[in-house]
C-alpha cells in the first residue's frame, strides 16, 4: 500500500490536473477544430493514408528492432566490460544525437548524387533513423546496467556463468524495462520525424497530417490521421508498461557496483571495440565526406549572424529544459504518491504529448495561442515542455519504480513527509535519470524544428531554423555553419553527462 | 575525476538565469521594436538570406524598418489565419500561385489600389482587384542531357509523353507544388481530358524512384542518369556558379530545352487584411517591384524579373522563351483539381 501524504493530497491531483490539461489542450483543440468544421474529401484513411500508416509502421518496427539491438549490445559492453577505450567509446555513443537527422539525410542525399549514388526509400530511412534515435535506448539501458542487479551478475560469474548467457538470464530481464522505455522513446521519435522521412520519399504519418491539413483543407482528414498516429504510439507505450509490470524487480543493491565483470581479450575486444566505434563514425562521417566538396558553404553566415542565432538556441534549450524536467519530476513523484488511478492516467497522458508530430502540435498551439494573446515565447515553451516531457518521464518512471516501496513507507514512519523522502531518498537515486533526461531534452530542442519554426516571434531564427531555411532551399552547403554549431552544443551538453557515467567506475 | 556530481544543479541554475535574463532582454528589445507603429511587419515564404539586404536598402531609402518573419508558406498562411486581427503582419510574401491563392480565398489580403504596382506588374501576374501582385518570376523548362535524349525532341511538355522517353524521364513527386502548378497550367490550357492523357503518358516514361528535390535531380541529368528531367531555371543557375569544379561541369552538361510554350509562376506579396501599417506595406511593395530593386530581388536568386530577361548573365545564357499565357489566378484556383488528376494517373 502506499503511503499516505499528511498534505496535499488534492494539492497532488491539482498539479496532475493542470500539467496533463496543458499537454492535451492544443491536441484538443485541433480534434475540436477538424471534427466540428466541414469536410472536403470524403472520411477514410484512402490508399494515401493507408500507404502512409503502413510507412509509418514499416519505419517504427526497423529502426525499433535495430536501435534495440544496437543500443542494448553497446550498453552492455560499455557498462559492464573492460576492453581499450571503453570509456571514451562509451562517451562517443552521445556523439549521433547531436546530429539532426534531416540534416544526415539531406546531407547524405547530396553527397550521394554527387556521386551517382541515389540515396532513398526505407532502408536508408531505417539506417539514418536508428543513427539517430539509437542513443536512447543506449542511455536507458547502460544506465541500468550499471546500476541494477551487480551483485546478481557478479554472482552468477562467481558461479562460473559466462557473459553470455549472464546477460541473457540476468541482466537483460532486469534492464528490460529500461530498454522498452528507450525503445519506445525512439520509437515516438520516429513516428514524428518529418524532414529526413520526406526527404528519402518515404510515406509516413507525419508528412500525410501536414499535407492533409494544409495542402489540401481537409482538417478532419488530417484529425484521422493523427489519431492513428496516437494509436500507434498508445500501443507502444502500453507495450512498454506491461513489459515494466511484468518484470517488476526491485534492486535493493543500493550502491553502485564498482568495477567490471568481465574482461574482454583479443578479438572479442576488437569486436566490442568496432561495434561501439561503427554509430558514432557513421554519424560523423557523413557530414564530414560531405563538407570535403567544398568548406565554402561555411562561409554563408557572418559571424555575428551566427552568434545570434546560437544565443537564441541556447537560451530556448536552456528554459525549456528548466522547465520540462521540473514537470516530469512533479508528474513522477504524483504518480507515485498518490494510488488513484485517475491520477495515473492523467499522468499517463501528459506525457502523449510526444506522440503528437511537432508540426500538428505547432498547429494546435498556433490555433489556442491566437486568441489567448500569449507571448510568443510563452508558446514555444509550451510547445517545447509538451513535446518533451515524455522524454525526463520515461526514464524518471523507470527509476522510480526500482525503488521498493518499503523504503517510503519505512520513511514515512520514521516521521519524513513526502518532502523529505523526495529529497533524501528519492532524488539522489533519480540525479541519473534526471539528468540523462534533461541531457536528452536539451539536445532535443536545440535540433527541434516544427514547433520553433510555426511560434516564433519576428526576427527570432534559431540555428534549427536557419538549418531548415537553406536545406529547404536545396542550399545543403550554406546550412554547414549553423549546423555544426547545432553538433557542437549537443556535444557540450554530452560532455556534461560524462561525470555522471564516469561516477560509476 | 575532478568535477563534482553535486556542483551540477547549481551550475545548472547559474546558466539557466543567466540564459532567462539573456533571453528576456532579447525578447524585450524584439518586443519593442515591434511596437513602433511605423515598422513594417512581413511574413514571407521567401527565404534567400539576399533579401534582407533589399529590406535593408528600403529602409535606408525610406527610415521604415523592416521586421521579418520567414517560414513555411503553409504554415504562414495557417498563423495568420489563426492570428485574426491580432496579427502583427502587414505584408504577406509567398513562393507559388497554388499559395496564393490558397491565402486570397482565406481572405487574408486587403485589396488596395496602387498605380505604380499596376504599371510594374503585368496584368496576369497579379490580382484584379489588388489584393497581391507577384515580385518575381521563375520557369520550369525541359532540362536535357544531350547524349542520352535528342533536345530537338521536345517542342511542348507533351513530347515529354514520346515512348522514346521510356525510362529516361525523371522528376519530382506529387508532393512539389511546382509540379502540381504545371500541371494546372496543362489543364487551363488544353483541358481535362488532354492533360489526362498528358499525365498518363508522362508516368508510362517515369525512371523511378521519382525525386523529392531538384538539385540532385539535375545532378543526375548531368551524370547521365536520366535523358530528361522538369525543374526550375534557378537551380541549374545556382549549380554553373557553384565554388565546386565538380558541381559546374556537371551543370554544364544540362542543357535547357523551352517547351512551347513554357510554364512559368511566380512569388507574390499582399497587404494583410489586418496590417497596422498597410502604407508602409504598400511602399514596400512597389519598392520591391520597382524595375531596379526588382532585378536585385530576382537576379540575387537567379529568378526572372517581371518584365523581360533580366541582365543576370546566366539565365541570358539559357535563352528566351514564351511564357504561358495562363494567369496565376487561374493557376491557383485549378490547384486541387489538378492534384486530383495526379493522383489518378498514379503519379506519387
């Protein structure tokens, strides 16, 4: 049972209340808007739509098979095996979240026809997806490899159980539920990705909502769309829960397990050293081969321009990051607090803001901001804080969950309120998580596009938007410096998590 | 290592109001720059960086600043409907005649009568009424690779349905509102049942899969990938004044073939419905499609002006042609119908 709050109780309910309504709100609207207004085409998905649900499927199944075996491998290998440069590979593995994956692909798409090449269709789609969108269950997991259940693999090593059937009998069921939570992250970014998918002339939701809404006036169209884009994401969250709630394991470890388990020698070090290497290479490699045809494209932007638009990038990331993991963090102690299945599900839907393609977003918030008056800054944070909550949540969910309720009940009667647990023992376990979150939210707005480019106030690009205005323009080479400039703040926010992955050894 | 786990959240903290205070007084300045009744607001659908540097040479001439707002076309369109009379905007620029149109007949232009802009812009390139009148304009000829299709071939974007294009034809998809505007052309022109037999054809020669931009699809005409291929005149005048060797001797491969008579669209502003300033906009208008600036608009993008040919050496180099004769309004207003006959013709 869980324990009762001296406090608030309401107070509790309150917040849910209002975080999960300023997440649903612009969705509502738009359903509002497209379902009340007239109809120009007829109901029904069409063979457009079908085609493009059956895309969007296509691409969440590749890139969630891939990423998950991708992620999970190199987790484990930097988490719990010692071979020649595995912290700095493991460092690298942040290295392709930096990079856009509009910009992989338009820039590998130019590359490409320079050279007789051509770059399109589903399996690029699938490779330059999983590139980029990989690194979640790469975080999720080799955080909870780290963490949970050491003392269980040391002992079965003891008891003379190879790493490989270790990791498939131990530590995978116990990492399990973070991976799915990875998984299913990775996943939503796919079903919202929108400028790489159209660019290698791949259907999918995302591009068939805009172009229903806007190209061809037919909001309930579009609304349709949308839903069967929430379901799809609906499922992969539910998956994700059941996959938690079947593997329920408490780590009553505690502390964290200093050093390695296994050693790795020879050409199993040379393997593990090659498969961490290959994500972080290809993600660099690929602007790189492409900035050899010319350095001149950097040379587009003055420099103040540049420092401008940088500026804006950094202070947006910087608020909405503030402000998103605080309200991850308030929705993650309320669901835990308080038993009320209201309450989870309010928080439950908080988080589907990510399931909704940032331009329909954009949209929603572009139809409630008009009237409302709101500053357009304020917009943008909504805009950002409703995308990316999901982001902190999942893996704060997660965390939290491997904590055994016995230890806020034994607080409790110890005399702590819920205030002192959260901040004695709740928020030391969660500073991984929390800061992995916010990492992963900083780094998702500095690249984040649809939302910036539809709210923002006049004269207020950000580098994502300039990126966008010259790729657009099929001017791949001017789009070079604002870019690198995107890679480089996604670096530093990288290098910034380093102390807390390093902590562990 | 030396860096403290517990030094992070008070870092963080530091940043953080450092970037809001950053933030604010950037907001706050933006904000009231905003405020002064005599700025002129324009949202535009353009986004070539050398446009600023006309806004910037208009406000030198008239001390009117100019502040933008560059985005999408359809989500400009979708602000502004939103925005009501709240709208700050009191220009609207826009890439297309589909686009406009879309705009005018979601009353988001103020007509206004202007008989310099009516002197400067040839009567099919801009509303009867005055509601918007196009800035530039931009051809979308036959391009050909010499050693693969015969460039006497093709006299109309009808020959582009010849069986001895089997194969060898590639452009854009659906989705490229260019495409679906020289479409509408062919259907104002000659028709719906001629444009379906049009379309048939042209998909009976597709070389799959169809392109999603038109640079690397001019890359490819060059390299001899494909014998023909429709896009803009700008893009392959970008490509021959590219830095890289590589990329110009590719262009230069591409030979422009003026189909009888060509396709031509424009990009057009308007006033606003709502503008605060609607004379500073209306100035602004007439600066931009004034014969002088009006080249530097268009030459700086390797458009064509309103008028003529222009003095941009390159597009000289491509030679004259014969525009259309079909207005952007009849373009615009064709556009779903058009669209329609794509999809039915299983062009995707």
């Amino acid at each position: 049972m869980q324990p009762e709050l001296s406090v608030g109780r309401s107070g509790l309910l309150l917040v849910v209340l209002i975080a999960s309504g300023l997440a649903l709100l612009p969705l509502l609207i738009l359903l509002k808007d497209a379902l009340v207004g007239g109809s120009a085409g007829g109901l029904g998905l069409g063979a457009d739509g079908a085609r493009q649900v059956q895309g969007t499927l296509l691409l969440v199944g590749g890139e969630g098979v891939l990423g998950a075996v991708v992620g999970t491998a190199i987790g484990w290998l930097t988490a719990v095996c010692r071979f020649p440069g595995r912290r700095w590979l493991r460092i690298a593995q942040l290295v392709p979240m930096a990079f856009p994956a509009y910009l992989l692909a338009a820039s590998l798409i130019d590359w490409g026809s320079h050279r007789g090449l051509r770059i399109h269709g589903l399996g690029w789609a699938i490779a330059l997806l999983t590139l980029a969108n990989y690194s979640y269950v790469f975080l999720l997991s080799t955080e909870s490899f780290s963490v949970s259940g050491r003392r269980l693999l040391e002992a079965s090593r003891s008891l003379g159980v190879g790493p490989w059937r270790s990791f498939f009998r131990v530590a995978l069921p116990i990492a399990l539920p973070s991976i799915g939570a990875g998984i299913a992250l990775s996943a939503m970014e796919v079903v919202n990705e929108l400028g790489a998918v159209r660019l290698l002339g791949v259907p999918s939701l995302s591009a068939g909502i805009l172009d229903r809404w806007q190209g061809d006036g037919d909001p309930q169209g579009a609304a349709l769309l949308s839903l069967v884009a929430l379901a799809i994401v609906a499922v992969l969250i539910t998956a994700e829960r059941l996959l938690r709630l079947r593997s329920r394991r408490w780590n009553l470890d505690g502390g964290r397990g200093g050093g390695h388990v296994w050693t790795l020698h020879g050409w199993r070090a040379a393997a593990a050293q090659l498969l961490c290497s290959l994500p972080p290479l290809g993600a660099v490699a690929i602007p790189t081969l492409w900035m050899q045809q010319g350095w001149q494209g950097l040379q587009a932007e003055p420099l103040s321009e540049l420092l401008q638009l940088a500026g804006r990038s950094l202070g947006l990331a910087l608020l909405a990051t503030a402000v998103t993991c605080l309200g991850a963090l308030l929705l993650a102690i309320c669901r835990r607090w308080s038993p009320q299945p209201l309450v989870q599900q309010l928080s439950f839907l908080a988080g589907l803001g990510y399931a909704i393609p940032g331009s329909v977003l954009a949209l929603g918030l572009i139809v409630l901001g008009g009237p409302l008056g709101l500053s357009p800054v304020l917009l943008l944070l909504w805009g950002y804080g409703d995308r990316f909550i999901a982001v902190s949540k999942q893996g704060l969910d997660a965390a939290l969950e491997r904590i055994p309720p016995s230890i806020d009940e034994t607080a409790t009667s110890l005399g702590c309120d819920w205030l002192a647990v959260l901040r004695r023992i709740h928020l030391p376990l969660l500073r991984g998580p929390l800061l992995v979150g916010a990492l992963l939210v900083f780094v998702d707005v500095v690249k984040e596009l649809p939302i910036t480019l539809a709210l923002r106030p006049f004269d207020f690009d950000t580098l994502a938007v300039r990126v966008f205005q010259y790729a657009s323009d099929e001017r791949v080479g001017s789009a070079m410096g604002p870019a690198l400039l995107i890679m480089l703040f996604g670096l530093m926010a990288a290098f910034a998590l380093i102390p807390s992955l390093d902590q562990r050894d | 290592m030396p860096f403290k786990l517990t030094a992070i959240p008070t870092t963080a903290l530091a940043t953080t109001a450092l970037a809001a205070t950053t933030l604010a007084s950037a907001i706050g300045v933006a904000g009231m720059a905003q405020n002064r009744p005599q700025d002129v607001n324009v949202y535009s659908g353009r986004h070539y960086n050398t446009d600023k540097q006309l806004y910037a040479e208009f406000t030198r001439r008239t001390g009117i600043k100019v502040n933008l707002l560059e985005g999408k076309d359809d989500e400009l369109i979708q602000r502004l409907k939103s925005e009501g009379s709240k709208s700050k905007a009191d220009l609207l620029v826009l890439v297309d005649a589909a686009r406009i149109i879309r705009a005018q007949e979601a009353d988001l232009f103020r007509p206004i009568r202007s008989a310099e802009l009516n002197k400067d812009v040839p009567s099919n390139l801009r509303d009867p009424q005055g509601a918007w009148y196009a800035l530039t304009r931009r051809a979308r000829p036959v391009m050909v690779n010499p050693a693969i299709v015969r460039p006497g071939l093709i006299r109309t974007y009808a020959d582009l349905g010849r069986p001895e294009l089997k194969g060898k034809l590639c452009l854009r998809n659906r989705a490229s509102v260019y495409n679906q505007s020289l479409t509408a052309d062919e259907l104002v022109r000659r028709g719906k049942p001629a444009t379906q037999q049009w379309l048939r054809g042209l998909t009976a020669n597709f070389k799959q899969p169809l392109f999603t931009s038109d640079t690397p699809m001019l890359r490819a005409v060059g390299q001899g990938q494909c014998g023909a291929a429709v896009a803009n005149q700008y893009y392959l005048a970008r490509m021959l004044q590219d830095k890289n060797g590589a990329e110009r001797s590719t262009a230069a491969k591409v030979k422009v073939v003026w189909p009888n008579p060509t396709h031509v669209n424009i990009s057009a502003g308007g006033v606003t419905r709502h503008a605060r300033n609607p004379e500073g906009a209306q100035r602004l208008l007439e600066f931009l499609v004034s014969p002088s600036s009006g080249e530097g608009y268009a030459a700086a993008n390797n458009e064509y002006p309103l008028k003529g040919w222009g003095n941009n050496p390159i597009l000289k180099g491509f030679g004259s042609f014969r525009p259309s004769p079909v207005s952007m309004e009849q373009l615009g207003r064709r556009n779903r119908e058009a669209v329609q006959l794509m999809t039915q013709a299983g062009w995707d």
